[in-house]
C-alpha cells in the first residue's frame, strides 16, 4: 500500500490522539507516510506518546507550515490553543473521512448522517448486505474509524458521519449520501441551528449527477436546491417499507420508532437491486443494537427497555411516544438548547425517575406535568421502580430507561450507563417484584 502520488510531499498536523487520532497514524505507518507532526491538549496523553515541551514548542512553531490538520471529531477548536490559527487557516482543517476520500477514491461509499438512528440504520443496511453476499465493511461514528477497515476495492464501505466530523469536513463525497432526520441537538458545540444543519448538509456539497442523494424530508429537500448541490435528489417515502412491514418477523423493526429509518433502508435495498424476499429475510434476521430501545427484559407483562444511547430528548421522545405505561428514568448531563415538550406524550407516562447530578434542570422540565421522583443515582431508580411496580399484576408496563441527556456526570459513556441499568434490574427484580 502507498500514499498516493498527489499527496505524497504534503505536510500533515495531526491533533487529538484519541480513537481516531491514533487510527490516522496508523494509517500513515502502513503507507509508510512520515510527513505528519502530532499534539493532544491533554498533558497525560502528551506523556503517554513522548511529546515532551520541546515536542510541543516544535509542533505549534511548525503547525504554520503544514498543509492539512487532522481534527479528532467532538474537538471543540474554540477552547483549544489552535482557536485564533483556526480562524484565519479553516481550511486546512479536515478529518480522518476527508483522508479516506482523498486516498481512495474508487471505493464506492454510503454515508448516513441524521439526528436519531444512524447507528442502527448503518448496522441494518451492513446486515442486509452481508446477507445478500454484497461485500460491505461499517465504519466511521459506529464500530472501527474509517482508516482502520480493509479498505478493499470491490466493498462498499458504509460510514456513519457525526456533525461533529462533517463540521471540518472538506473532501467527503459518497455515492449514496442519506441525512435521516433533523432535531435540536449538539447545539453547545455547533453554536446555533443553522451552524448544526450545515455541518450534516456537507455530505452533499462534493456529489455529482451519478451520486445518490437521499431525503425524506420537505425542508432538508428545499434546503438542499437552494444550495443547488450536484447529486441525484431522491425523495425518500415508507410506502415500500409498509407494503412489507406485516411481513417482517421483528418485533425490534416493527416498532414505530423504526419506520423511518426503514423507509430509507427500503429504498437503498431498492437501488442496490436487492428483491423484495430476500430484504423481509434479512430484516427478520436482524438483531438489534444493545442501548437503542433494547428490549432485554419481558416478564409478567413488565417491559424492561435500555434506551441509554437516547442523549437528547428528540431521541427519549421517539421511545416516550411508542410506549405505553411509562416508568421512565431521565437524567444526566443537560444539552444546552435540549428543549423538553411532554404535551404529547405524557399520557404514556405513569411515573419518572431523575438522576444524575443535575436533577433540578430536569425537574423544572417534567415538574407540574408528570409525576417524579429525586433519585440521584441509576440503582436508587431502578428499586423504586422496583418497588412502585410490585402491586401491578394485570396491566402492561414499560420500565424505560431513556435519559435524554449525556452520561458524562455519572458514568464513561452511555454503553456504561446502559449495561449499569440491565445489571441493576438484574439483581433486584426478583427481590422486589
């Protein structure tokens, strides 16, 4: 393997060496590439990869005269040293996805983008494929960063791009581009809606008239003609998705969560020429992603569902409207801009429980609306649910953990939070129900 020709004399900064950071220096050594410089902001991470003072004075002096800079995604460059050199030189700021393109491009690629459901819909459409001997590798937000998959030249690669990542986006330019949907979210980051719906819009600026754009919805439709991009527009309905949906033998798909996000897995099954027996096969093969409304627990008409992956409370409302007889956990670390409105779902819920270490944000959302409990922590909830359900024996019940906010306060991430949950229920559901 070897660079490519065109990039070969560049000169490269690579900043943040997190999971992706480290996966572009591999990437380098393989292609026995030697023209890069690296930094991290965290000095327990500077140590861990040697760069000592004289190392960070050499980087920051010679970052001038570099021609691409590698971002980690989720940086935010407005509280890093490099903010003030980021204003007059953004253009040479890119990402790990920009190098993917830069380097291969004859690789055919679908990249999905959207607030809720990118994961589960890039993980359905790798299984899809797998089964239908189309061969295919998952990357990007979900799973291994793009630079450390095979890469070979017959896959197709699909990619699940952040607006964190598609914000220094520069060079990205996919076959099949899908945005899913558009709610509030990340906002703290992006600064504004608009900045927010820009960065997703990015998957589309680079397409031509052979490359597939995918869209579901009138205003993201309208948005993308009055920035007259290049791609092949096509709207996105769940007609074909419901002409098949009875066929399905998947509780976890059937769900109305689901039915947009399979509308355009339909629609990409379509294109790829994919028959209609063969997609209900797959699809009732699937199983789902552990922390997306995962039913992990059903017992004596009491449904247990970890949705921890719900960071944002558009994400928490899907679940909140598609369940019924709702003990609800919420809480964690508030997204600024996270607007909560219960109007519509609160009669799905009997009873939340709050936690984390910022309850009263969430009590003035759900105060005066719907009945709660302060609870602080993830296994205090988990017993008084327990304990609240005991005396229920013939009515359906959903135990929802969805906590619409970021598991940062209390836990790593939210596969913590979520297995936390599960093992909670776990030890104390037979001592309390």
């Amino acid at each position: 393997m070897n660079m490519p020709i065109n990039y070969s004399k560049e000169n490269f900064a690579i900043y943040g060496l997190g999971r992706t950071g480290v996966s572009v220096i591999n990437y380098f050594k393989r292609v026995k590439f030697k023209n890069y410089i690296i930094y991290d902001d965290k000095k327990s991470v500077r140590k861990a990869w040697g760069i000592n003072k004289k190392k960070e004075n050499s980087f920051f002096k010679n970052i001038n005269f570099v021609n691409y800079i590698i971002i980690s995604p989720g940086i935010d460059i407005k509280k890093t040293r490099l903010h003030k050199f980021y204003l007059k030189n953004k253009h040479k700021f890119i990402t790990d996805l920009d190098l993917f393109y830069m380097f291969h491009k004859n690789i055919k690629s679908i990249v999905v983008t959207g607030t809720n459901g990118k994961s589960t819909t890039c993980k359905i459409i790798e299984h899809i494929l797998n089964k239908n001997n189309i061969q295919s590798e998952l990357g990007g937000n979900i799973g291994s960063p793009v630079l450390n998959l095979s890469l070979k030249s017959k896959s197709l690669i699909i990619i699940e791009a952040s607006s964190f990542q598609l914000s220094y986006s520069k060079f990205i330019k996919p076959d099949f581009a899908i945005i899913l949907n558009i709610s509030k979210d990340h906002i703290d980051w992006h600064g504004s809606m608009k900045n927010y719906l820009q960065s997703k819009l990015k998957i589309f600026s680079l397409q031509d008239k052979k490359q597939l754009a995918l869209l579901n919805n009138n205003k993201l439709i309208r948005n993308f003609k009055k920035n007259r991009f290049k791609g092949n527009l096509k709207k996105v309905d769940n007609k074909n998705y419901f002409k098949i949906k009875k066929k399905i033998k998947n509780d976890y798909l059937k769900s109305e969560v689901n039915d947009e996000n399979m509308s355009f897995i339909c629609k990409i099954s379509e294109i790829l020429n994919i028959k209609k027996k063969s997609l209900i096969k797959s699809l009732t093969s699937f199983k789902g992603l552990s922390h997306r409304h995962e039913v992990f627990l059903k017992k004596n008409n009491k449904i247990f569902i970890n949705d921890s992956k719900a960071t944002s409370f558009s994400s928490t409302k899907f679940a909140l409207k598609n369940n019924k007889n709702i003990f609800w956990i919420v809480g964690g670390l508030p997204k600024k801009g996270d607007k909560f409105d219960l109007s519509d779902v609160k009669k799905n819920i009997i009873k939340s429980y709050i936690i984390g270490k910022h309850m009263n944000s969430f009590q003035k959302y759900i105060k005066r609306k719907i009945n709660y409990k302060l609870c602080k922590t993830l296994k205090n909830a988990v017993v008084s649910i327990l304990n609240d359900i005991k005396k229920i024996q013939n009515k359906k019940i959903t135990i929802l953990l969805s906590p619409a906010s970021a598991s940062y306060d209390q836990f790593k991430n939210f596969e913590e939070r979520g297995n936390q949950f599960k093992k909670f229920v776990k030890l104390y559901r037979k001592k309390y129900v």
